[in-house]
C-alpha cells in the first residue's frame, strides 16, 4: 500500500480504537460520529454528512488557512466548504485527538496532493510544472458537538507554512484506493 493510503488509515484507526476503547456513552457517540464523518469524507460521500443524524441544522465553520480566516454559516455554505476541499485528493497523517462532553480537539497533518503548477500560482517557491507534491499543513482541529452527539460546527487552524514532497512518478495513489480505505471504517 502506498505510503500515504497507510499513514491515512492508521489515522483512521487512531479515532475506530478511541472509540472502541471509549466506555462514556456520549463520547463514545462522538467519536462514532466523527468516525463516520471522516469515512465519508474521504470516501467522495460528503453530502451525507449533512444529515439531520450528524449534524446540527445550522453548523458554522471557522476555517483559517494562510492569514485568512473564514466562516461557513449554515448547511448551504459548508456544503459549498467541502465541495471546494474535495476538487482536490488528499488525505491526513499523525492525527491524535482527544474526546471531551463538548466534542474533539486533534492534531493531524493535512495532506493534500496537487501540481507544481498550482501550487506556484498558490504562490509556493516550487517549479509551475506537472510535478506531484504532497502539501503537508500541520492542523488544529476542534469539533464541537451537540448532547446528541451531532456536530455542530468545526474550527480548523493551520498552524504553520506547508512543507512540500515530491511524489515520484508512479508513487501516487488512485482516487479510487482513497476511497476504498475510508470506506473500511464505515459501519453501513
């Protein structure tokens, strides 16, 4: 498995062992949800994290990339978030987190995999060529959560420069493998 797919799900796992470990009822619904939420993520199924069973009617979104910070208010806008996230592949690596009554705080790194090319109109000091990096954005992450363990709402902070890695020809992973390995951590 390539390098990346397996450091994802090990993330992946990181949350199934939380929860399979978590003996509060209400944290163990949050970690479920926020399972769940990741699997169908990264598995190309976002529009069903949008459902009254995960999340609120109104979540907000405070999502700080670069020097910007912006907010997603309601269903409408953080849907028009993760179809924005998802014109892209990417994954997480070294993801901990921690499950409190009020929802997770966590710490991962954000993979995303694109081209020098957008990535030196991004204004990264990378060749504009068709080269594949992986841009590593080390993140914060705290998802509060309702007391039927329904997600309310997200604040991501990437919490430093990205870092780059060449991909070399032939080491990238196809959509369809992403797909599969967040798709193992459904339950339905």
């Amino acid at each position: 498995m390539n390098g990346y797919l397996a450091a994802f799900r090990d993330c992946l796992q990181v949350i199934a062992n939380a929860e399979e470990s978590e003996t509060d009822p209400h944290r163990k619904a949050i970690l479920g949800n926020f399972l769940r939420h990741a699997g169908l993520e990264f598995s190309g199924q976002d529009k069903k994290i949008l459902t009254p069973e995960m999340t609120v009617e109104e979540p907000v979104y405070h999502v700080k990339w670069g020097p910007d910070l912006a907010t997603y208010d309601g269903i409408e806008a953080v849907q028009g978030y993760y179809d924005a996230v998802n014109e892209v592949v990417s994954t997480f690596q070294g993801h901990t987190c921690w499950v409190n009554d009020w929802g997770i705080a966590s710490y991962s790194t954000f993979v995303r995999f694109t081209t020098g090319k957008v990535l030196s109109a991004e204004g990264a000091a990378l060749p504009a060529d068709d080269q594949t990096y992986a841009q590593l954005l080390p993140m914060a992450m705290f998802w509060k959560y309702d007391e039927n363990a329904r997600l309310i709402g997200e604040d991501v902070y990437m919490l430093s420069d990205p870092a780059y890695e060449v991909i070399p020809d032939g080491e990238m992973f196809s959509v369809a493998e992403l797909h599969d390995v967040a798709r193992s951590f459904l339950k339905d």
